[in-house]
C-alpha cells in the first residue's frame, strides 16, 4: 500500500491511484462473497442405504425416527427396483439410474467372458474398474462438476472408477460400527467450504444379514428392525449437532427388501442334469448358468420343464420388463426361482431362512423410500416411483447435469418441494449462481464511483481555499509591506 496515502505525502493523483488500488480488492471480494454465498447454500444430500430394508418394515415395530421425516418430508409406498433385486447391482442402479444391463453390474457373482474373469463380491475382484466402468457413478459426475462426495462404503465407492476415487472415502470393513461411519461423513459434511463434500453416501449392512439369518416372518427381526430406526435417530442427532439437519437433504432407502424361504422349497439341479455340462455362475434366486460349448439346446432341455416354480430362460427369452438381457455378463440361461423358492445344486449348501434377487415387481422385494430436507416437500405420501428415476432425482437436487439414464425427472418431480408460480405481482426469481455476482460487481463499481466522486469533490473542496487564495493573491494588489517579506 502506498505509504504516502496514510503520511498524508502523495500528490492528489497518486492518491487517486492509491485509492483505486485499495478498492479493487473490495470489488472482487465482493463478486466472491456473491459466490460463496451461493456456495455456503450449496445443495447438499446424503443417500443412505440400509441394506434389505423392506418397505414395510417401517409399520412392523414402532420406527419414531423413520416416521418423523416421513411426517416432515416425503415417502414412496412403492419403490421399483431393478432387476436382479441383488446388493451390487441395485446400489449401482441408485448411483447411475441404470437398469443393470446397462450399468454391467448384473449380480452379485458374474463372469465376463471377454476378459476371462470372475466378480465375486466376496473377493477382491470388485477392485478391478473394468467391472463398474460401463457407467459413471454420481460421485465421479460431481467432481467433475468441481464438486466434492463423500463415501462410507457404499458398494463400489472404495474402487477407482474412471479414473477417480469418491474426494473422500472409507475403504470397505464390515467391522467398522455404523456409528463410525456416520462420524466420518459428518466431518466431511462438515469442512471448511473448499473441502466440504456436497454429496455422501452411507452404507450399513443390516437388516439384510438378520433378514437372511433368520427370514423376514422371524420374531427376532422386531429387534433387528427398531435397531435400525435407533441408528437412523443417531444419524439425526449427529446432523443437528452439526448444524447440518436443516440444510441436508437425507434420503433413507435400500437396495431390495427379503422373502421368507422354506425348507421343503428347494430345487436341486443334480436330479436332472450333470454338473459337467454347465458352469454355475450366480446363486439362487436367479441363476446364471454358463453352458459348455455347443451344450445350450442341451442344457435348456434337461431344465426347462422340471419344476414349475422355477423359470428357465435363454438369454434372448427374458422377459423385457426385466432390462436384462442386453449385456455379455448375463448368461446363455438363467433360471429363476418363484417367490419363497430356493435353486441348489443339491442340499448340502448352506440354507438361507430369507432371500432376495426375485422378480423386482415383487412387493417382498422393494425397498424403503422416505427423504427429508430443504429440496423436499413436507409430509407427502407418493404412490411409486421406480428406483432408476433416483438418481435424475439427486441431480437436479444437486444442480449437477446428469448423465444419460433410464430414469426420469418428471416421474418424481412431485417429491419437491414446490417452487412458487411466477404472478405479476412477484418479484422476479433470481438465478442466485448467474446473477448474484453481476449483482455484487454493479453494487460495487456504483460504491467505487460514489466513493470516487465523495473525494473529488472532498479534494476539489479541500483545494479552492488555496485556489481563491492564489486568486486573491494575484488580484489583489501589493501591499507596501508585502514588498518588503
Ligand atoms: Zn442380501
């Protein structure tokens, strides 16, 4: 800074300059303060998605915490999911709002016969990209974007994909508490603005391995159930300790619901074909089978008409409705079992009491759906939706252009909270991300030139007594003794 301005030393013009100078930083402080508060109300959400949660385990114990945000926000009694109604592909589907024959991510276990490999969410064959890159998950279009996510295990959220990582992320451990990981993404949440994420995800394990265990009609699920709805209470508690309950806008889902299987309910493939003939891929309900070469016809024979409560499909025989057949990863044949059923290979396999994959248009099969925040509508009950029309959904909530889907914005639209009818007499809606800085530099360019003018005239005023002196002076004529100084 010019050191004359404060010793009162510059000539007026470099004080001009000096001045100037001094503003400048003000203007574009101001254009950034514009900015960042558009950026301090930034859109945030928070997906959650707590795996098997039946849609209608929310009326089965009493669930205070899923209650207060249906009561304060919205719920969809009927959620389609996609197909196979399986953990992998349906938390892909959420994040993409592809079918999975889109998305390349169509079981839990899959082989893809161009690379020769085998998926196994058991193993560490999730890790490698080539799987997931068929589509582009949310996180990877925020950032983008220039936005930042955050990710507590969400299926496929520790895996580089497309060449990026969630800006923040928890790599896969069962053994980490749900408590654990809602403190990470709070803290996430909560950063400082330049490393605040805009979008998290949020994955707990339960109620689907209770659900499996035990099967959904078990008594022991009431507990698993009001478990959950205490964690969700937490989940609240720790947002409103964060000063965050009120400008994030939280989702609660799942990926599928569960059904009750039974012991008498069990198809064993060793009565009817031999197992040298085949490859088993994925498990029951829906099974893959990878016949040996010019075995197919074989294959299918020997299956197609063995029990009638197990579907036996060649690929192209799908049934549309499913969007699953479009993709190397699905199988020559699949092989579905009807609801409650079970497809061994024979019963020494371990026994399930509950399961899901089934048929997506399955009530048993569809997950919960209840979402609060700033973007949402209050107390508002929707019918359906389908789970592909999430992710549109999630978009526009976060401002982020999305990426081609299977899912659409007009189908959900009415889960938003309701933007006032422009009428003659309201003001008109500004853009507060294209307007609000052209605003700040007009405000302050209009303080720059009334300082400006303010100390032109101060100057000008502070200069005419010397002026009218000067003029007196020389207008005046000499005084006798004048001549003598
Ligand atoms: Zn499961």
């Amino acid at each position: 800074m010019p050191g004359c301005l404060l010793r009162g030393g510059c000539t007026p013009l470099l004080r001009l300059w000096a001045l100037l100078l001094l503003l400048l930083p003000l203007v574009s402080l101001n254009q950034r303060g514009s900015r960042g508060l558009g950026e301090g109300d930034r859109p945030k959400l928070l997906l959650v998605s707590f795996d098997g949660f039946r849609w209608d385990y929310i009326d089965r114990v009493p669930t205070p915490n899923f209650h207060s945000i249906m009561d304060q926000g919205v719920m969809v009694e009927k959620v389609e999911n996609t197909y196979i109604t399986k953990t992998f592909p349906n938390h892909y589907s959420l994040v993409t709002g592809l079918y999975t024959e889109t998305h390349g991510i169509v079981a839990n276990e899959m082989y893809d016969p161009v690379y020769n490999r085998s998926f196994s969410m058991e193993t560490d064959s999730i890790y490698d990209s080539r799987w997931w890159e068929e589509a582009v998950p949310l996180w990877v279009t925020i950032q983008k974007a220039g936005g930042r996510s955050g990710a507590a295990m969400w299926p496929g959220s520790d895996v580089k994909i497309h060449g990026m990582f969630p800006s923040q992320f928890l790599h896969y451990n069962a053994s980490v508490s749900f408590e654990a990981r809602v403190e990470r993404l709070i803290g996430w949440f909560s950063a400082p603005k330049e490393d605040a994420v805009d979008f998290g995800v949020l994955y707990w394990e339960e109620p689907d391995e209770s659900g499996h265990l035990y099967g959904p009609q078990s008594p022991e699920m009431d507990e698993v159930i009001a478990g959950i709805d205490e964690k969700l209470g937490f989940l609240i508690n720790e947002l409103k300790k964060a000063g965050l309950f009120e400008k994030v806008n939280l989702i609660v889902t799942s990926d599928h619901g569960m059904t009750q299987l039974f012991t008498d309910n069990i198809i064993e493939l060793d009565q009817y074909i031999h197992r040298d003939l085949y490859t088993w891929v994925d498990k029951s309900p829906v099974v893959g089978i990878l016949p040996n070469e010019g075995k197919l016809d074989e294959v299918y024979n020997k299956l197609v008409d063995v029990n009638p409560n197990m579907a036996v499909y060649k690929k192209e025989e799908i049934p549309q409705r499913f969007h699953y057949r479009h993709n190397r990863r699905i199988m020559p044949i699949i092989l579905e079992a009807k609801e409650g059923w079970t497809i061994m290979q024979n019963r020494t396999g371990p026994f399930m009491l509950g399961n899901h994959g089934y048929d997506n248009t399955l009530r048993s099969m569809q997950p919960v759906f209840v979402a609060r925040g700033p973007a949402f509508r209050q107390n508002y009950l929707k019918p359906s939706m389908r789970s592909v029309d999430l992710y549109p959904l999630m978009c526009h909530i976060l401002a982020v252009r999305p990426l081609p889907n299977n899912g659409s914005l007009s189908n959900v639209q009415d889960l938003l909270y309701p933007e006032a009818p422009p009428t003659p007499s309201a003001p008109p809606r500004v853009d507060e991300y294209s307007y609000a800085p052209v605003v700040g530099s007009f405000i302050s360019v209009v303080m720059v030139l009334g300082f400006l003018m303010f100390y032109v005239r101060q100057l000008t005023l502070k200069q005419l007594p010397s002026l009218k002196h000067r003029r007196r002076e020389m207008s005046q004529p000499l005084l006798q003794e004048d001549l003598h100084l």
